[in-house]
C-alpha cells in the first residue's frame, strides 16, 4: 500500500496494527516509532546469533543452498517467521513484471536476507541487497558470506533510508 494524503487514516490503522507504532490514543508516537526499531535490532541480532550458530555447526565450504536450508532451521526453532525464495517484481511504469529475482529470506516481514557461499564479499553483493530493499520496499538487510573462518568477517547489514 502506498501511503498517501487521502488514505492518511487507512496508513495510520495500518501501522497500528502491524508495526505497533500507535499510542493509547491511537496517535503514532516517536517513542512507539523507537521501539519498532528496537525491535528490527532485536530481529536482526536473532538471524546474526541463528547464522553464527549455522556456521560453527557447518564451517566454510558448501553451497549456499545448504547454509540457507540449516538458517531456516535455525530461525524457526528461534521462533522466527520468514518466507524463504520470495519472488520480488519489478514494478515498471504501473505494471507488475516478473523478472526472476528472489530473496533468499525474508524474516518477520522486515529483513531481507541474501546467503552468500563466495570467497569474498564484493561491491556487487552489496549493490544487489540495496537493490532488493529499493524493489521490495524494506529497509534493512544482512548480507551473509558463510564460505569464510569466522562469520562475522562475512557479515554486512545495509540500511535503505528508514522512515523517519
């Protein structure tokens, strides 16, 4: 839905009931807004502790689908929601196209997460998470390389402009 002056109070009901944003009296407030936040600081330190624990199971070495296969294991025994392999459109001038692209993981609705299995991270990995969170319309994401010795050498989180 996009988020417009004439659906103003639809957007508001919106956000109050998905983000819990709303105060008492149902007005969006900064400190509701803040706890969202912490709350997607909390969701992304779940998947990072969910990938690292992956990685001291599995080490480096196999493809990506293997590592993506054992995180989904992981984020639902943490109690995660995700939808893995999610098609992303493109829309173009109205219209809807399908253009192959999907998202490794998205997890609570809020972040995407790209599995690498690579030698090491490159500008292009980086470029096509920001591409995916501009597509999708989320605003966070974790780039995982899970081919490296320790995994946080391989970790990335970018940020595309978060609301205000």
């Amino acid at each position: 839905m996009r988020f417009t002056a004439e659906n103003a109070e639809s957007a508001e009901a919106v956000l109050c009931g998905l983000g819990g944003l709303c105060g008492e009296n149902g007005a969006i407030t900064a400190e509701n807004a803040e706890n969202a936040e912490m709350e997607l600081n909390e969701v992304t330190d779940q998947i990072i502790g969910a990938a690292i624990d992956v990685h001291r199971a599995l080490g480096p070495g196999l493809l990506e689908s293997a590592y993506e296969t054992c995180l989904v294991h992981e984020l639902a025994r943490r109690g995660l929601r995700f939808d893995r392999q999610k098609p992303l459109g493109v829309a173009y001038k109205g219209i809807q196209i399908d253009c192959g692209y999907r998202v490794d993981l998205l997890v609570e609705g809020r972040v995407i997460v790209e599995i690498k299995a690579v030698a090491r991270l490159e500008p292009i990995h980086e470029a096509q998470l920001l591409s995916y969170l501009k597509l999708s319309g989320h605003h966070t994401g974790l780039l995982l390389n899970f081919n490296v010795r320790q995994l946080t050498t391989g970790l990335r989180r970018l940020v595309n402009a978060l609301p205000e």
